[in-house]
C-alpha cells in the first residue's frame, strides 16, 4: 500500500566534493598493514585490517547492494557492527566530511579516514577485535534499486544484510549497529525487523518520526533541511525518494508517514542510546524512541555538546565498546551496573554538570510544576491570576512577538519535559503557526548561549548568529499550526503532548482554543537572580538547524492573541527537581 504513495525523483552521480579515495568501484580483497595511512592526515591503522571491498549482498526481492567490510588480520572469529547510511561508503576521505570536521572543531586525526561519515572507524574497532560493515542502501552509489529515506524498507533490507554477516566465515554470528543522525534512525527500523543475529544496538541522535521531526514538525511544512538531504545525499543510478513532493501531496498523516515511525514495541534487544537537549532535528525523537522501545535492557546518556564531538570522544568510544563487549563478545564486564540513566545539566556559564545518573528521565525526585502566564505584568506566576487579561502581537509587526519572565530567588534545577497549555486566538486569519521558546537569562536579563562545539572562532559566530542551532544552543523550542491542535489520546502524556496530525481544525472568527505545545526536554541549573523567559511568535526564534538551510516563514496574517488569567489560564509547565 504505501509503495504506491511514494513518489520519485531522478538520481544523480556521486559529486567531486562528496567522492572518496575509497570511492571507486573496484572489487576484491586486499590487506592493509599497521601503520598505513589512507591520506597524511588521517590516523595510520594500529592492526593489519583485511578490507573486502564491494561486495554484492543480495536482498530478499532480488536487489543487490554493495558492502565494504574492515576485519582484524588473521583467523580468529569477530563480531561485526554496522553502519547504514545513504551517503556513500567511501567518503570518509573526502572534502565535504573533512570539511564538517574542521567546522565543529575536530581533527581528521581522530579517525583513520576508513569510516564512513557519523560512523565508528574500523581502525579503532578492528584493533578491538570486531568487523566493522559499511553498506551503500538500495539504490546508493552502485547499489541497485530505488533508495527511500527512512523507511521501515531499510529496516527489512538491513535485517537481510545482517543475517549475511552472520553466516559469513570470519563472523561470530553476532551483530550490532552504531552510529549518529541517519546511522541512528536506521537502527530503530532495523531493531523492529528483529533479525535473529543482531544483538545491540547504538543509537547516537536520530529522528524517530519523519513527519514529526523531519518535515511537517507541529503540522508546519518547514521542508528545508529535508530538501538538503534530499539533494545533497542519496546520490546513484537510479531513482530516490521525493520526500518533498510527498510532504506537497500528503500533509497528514497517512499510510506513508506511518510506514516512516518504526516500530517501537519491536524493539527488544539491548540499547546503549545517546541523546542531546540541544539539536532541533534529532532530540524530540532521541527521547521518543527511548521512551517507547520495548527493550528491557536499555540505557540513555544525555551529553552536553554536538553529536560528532561527542562519538568519537576516546572516553565515549571506550563506554561504547564496554557495551559491545558485554552483549557481542559477552564479556563479564559489569556494563549493567551502569546507570539507566546518565543526564547532563546546562549552566550556560561554564558549570554544566555530566553524566549524573539516575534510573529514569525524568529523575523521580522531579515534579511536574505549573507557572502561569500573567498578561498584565508579563511574568510567570506560582499562582494563577484572576483578571483575565489578554497578550497580543500583530505578525505584520515588530514585535511579532509576546514573553513572560520570572526570576528564581534559589538555586533551581530543571530535568525533564517541558510543556506549554496556551488558550489562544486568531483575529484577521483562521489559522496561527505559534513558535514557543525558552531561553535561560543572567542576572541582567541577558540571554546566555551555548556552543555545542569546540570550535568557536569567528566563523562559528557568523554562522550561528542567526540559525544553525546543530552548533549553538540557545534554548527550548516548541511549535504548532493551532489548526493541527487535535491530541493523541494514546500518545500523549501529562508530560508530553503528542497531536495526531490527522485533520485540520481551522478557528472560528472569535474562537478561543486551547492548545498543548511540547517543548525539547531540558536539563537547566538557574542561580539565585537568574531569570528563564517564555516567548511565543508567529516566527521561528531559533532560525535553521544547520547554514546554508532555507528558514521556514509561518503561514501567519492577523493578530494573534493570547489569553492568560481567570478562565483562560495559560500555563508553562516546568519539570522541576527537588533540591
């Protein structure tokens, strides 16, 4: 059914910029010796690695890809795991990865240029004892066949390349995944396929929901990085995916979409997950899929910075292979002693705190606590206000914006889910795109911010200034189309709203709804004098995830209105810690 809702475009070949040394078709196996180095300035290989290059994988419905697979020398059995992605196998070497790595500040050393990109480096890993796989997906590169983006097909096609692996000589018959963003969503749907031989899996960061947190987030069709992953990768012979001609076509949700949400009660085998507060693409679905896996034996740390900082980290590498050698070599190693739960919290001023642990996010000594918005004096208040009093921006004008502020007299932490329960109206127009956001201020009033990467040189700035959020965090953003507002029954939480997506309310000429927003969880330290600020726009606060990505404009005309006090109390829910 949903193969005939998907729609096409035409494939083009792998670009100068996106091509690799590793590259070019050329089959066949070959050894490469401790101490070689792929370029100058990559890490030389501390063990003999037998690379098998370009070997044809057959899929159940006859379509071949084509895998690259790094093995220790010799003739022991290894564990391998696997890195899914569409972006072609062989670009570790190449500008555009090199170029991502010196932006966020990280050395091309760090890896041997043998991995692909967002992936684990068969350097380190072979030298650990494991195989590493790096697959081209169907219709990638050489690959045959039609490539999809992130879809349930992936999850079938690498469920076949894992029980492959298993069968091969050289494999023990255990197989795990890893990897960030695309490496990550991949796994959810090949987790929900069960493949009897994949034993863990790795998510670093990735969507769980393409209509949720790809293209029509809050019921918006802000399609902007979609169409750079949609033009910038994906590249072969034949056909790929329009995800956005099908966004066009199809703006709720629908047989399609839902072929696009893996499985989560599927999901069964141990997970190490890996989460940020601070990436507008990848946290809202990081957090779903780890809430909604079925695995018994899973475990989540939330980290402060950016993805690729944060993976190839030695200490983090060295966490992650105590997980693999538990569950792929079954070491005796004491990884299930380790926290359920490792969660960072954001200071803004140089005081995060990391890996703190706890059983659950969020931590049980959290309370869900309500402040309420007080349109008279623009505050966050304990109690509700009894006055009816109305906030209002016209989205023609600047301001297009409304805030409420309160102040924190004591040392305040905040872990958890925050929500946003607004009563709101449309004047002029029947429709509003609202976008929430919640910024930590100084003592002064001054908002503060936060790199994500090591790198902070002018450059940083001037890409960050206005957007990339990937690079800076500036707070806890939340959106809706007000026309979208219908919740989920069985999706949502008191915590977090979920909105079905599945009809369009529009409002009334004097209506007043209530609506529920969900907000990126968050982990904040507030100290005696410090200020958090609550915005709602009619324009997105935050700007792009990454440079060079198209801003989306909120279908907005009118004034917008919001309601607070006396029967239309708004509210901004905190998850509060107790202290």
């Amino acid at each position: 059914m949903t193969d005939t809702l998907k729609m096409y475009a035409p494939s083009t070949a792998l670009p100068p910029g996106r091509t690799g040394l590793l590259t070019a078709f050329e089959p066949g196996t070959r050894t490469l010796l401790a101490g070689y180095q792929v370029a100058p300035q990559f890490r030389p290989l501390p063990v003999d690695i037998v690379f098998e290059k370009d070997v044809a994988v057959q899929l159940r419905d006859g379509v071949t890809i084509y895998v690259d697979v790094f093995r220790p020398a010799g003739t022991d059995k290894v564990p391998v795991i696997v890195a899914w992605s569409p972006y072609g196998k062989g670009q570790g070497t190449s500008m555009s990865v090199m170029g991502v790595f010196g932006l966020v500040g990280l050395s091309n050393s760090v890896v041997s240029g043998l991995a692909k990109f967002e992936a684990p480096d068969p350097a380190y890993w072979c030298a650990q004892g494991y195989a590493i796989c790096n697959p081209d997906p169907r219709g990638c590169i050489d690959s045959e066949g039609n490539s999809v983006l992130w879809d349930r097909q992936e999850g079938r096609d690498c469920h076949d390349l894992i029980e492959w692996l298993s069968e091969q000589a050289w494999c023990t018959g255990k197989v795990g995944m890893s990897g960030t963003s695309y490496l990550a969503v991949s796994q959810w749907f090949t987790a929900a396929e069960q493949p009897k031989h994949l034993v863990a899996i790795n998510p670093w960061e990735g969507v769980s929901d393409v209509y949720r947190d790809l293209v029509l987030r809050g019921g918006m069709p802000d399609t902007g990085f979609a169409q750079q992953l949609q033009d910038g990768s994906f590249f072969g012979k034949n056909q790929k995916e329009d995800i956005l001609s099908e966004v066009e076509r199809y703006p709720l949700i629908n047989d399609l979409w839902e072929n696009k949400i893996p499985d989560f009660s599927r999901i069964t085998v141990p997970a190490y997950v890996v989460a940020s507060y601070s990436n507008t693409l990848h946290t809202a679905g990081t957090f779903r899929a780890w809430r909604r896996i079925a695995s018994q034996h899973k475990w989540l740390r939330i980290h402060n910075g950016q993805e690729w900082p944060d993976y190839y980290d030695e200490a983090n590498v060295e966490d992650l292979r105590r997980f693999f050698d538990r569950y792929l070599k079954e070491v005796d190693n004491g990884w299930e002693s380790t926290p359920k739960v490792r969660y960072a919290v954001h200071d803004f001023q140089g005081g995060d705190q990391v890996n703190v642990p706890a059983e659950a996010f969020p931590p049980k000594d959290v309370t869900s606590t309500k402040l309420y918005l007080d349109g008279a004096g623009r505050m966050l208040t304990a109690q509700a206000p009894t006055q009816e009093v109305p906030a209002t921006y016209d989205v023609a004008s600047n301001p297009n914006a409304v805030s409420f502020i309160t102040r924190f007299d004591t040392e305040t932490v905040m872990v958890g889910y925050p929500k946003a329960h607004l009563w709101v109206e449309a004047r002029g127009a029947d429709d509003m795109d609202l976008f929430v956001l919640m910024q930590k201020l100084d003592a002064h009033g001054t908002p503060l911010q936060q790199f994500t990467v090591p790198n902070q040189n002018a450059r940083i700035h001037d890409l960050t200034d206005h957007g990339a959020t990937i690079l800076r965090y500036k707070g806890s953003d939340g959106r809706l189309r007000v026309s979208a507002r219908h919740l989920d029954d069985e999706l949502s939480t008191d915590d977090v709203p979920a909105h079905s997506f599945d009809r369009v309310e529009k409002l009334a000429p004097g209506q007043v709804v209530d609506i529920e927003i969900d907000l990126f969880p968050i982990g904040w330290a507030f100290h005696p004098g410090e200020q958090l600020r609550f915005v709602i726009s009619s324009r997105n606060l935050l700007g792009t995830l990454m440079p060079g990505i198209r801003d989306y404009t909120g279908a907005n005309s009118g004034l917008h209105v919001i309601h607070t006090g006396g029967r239309y109390a708004s509210y901004l829910q905190l998850p509060i810690q107790a202290a």
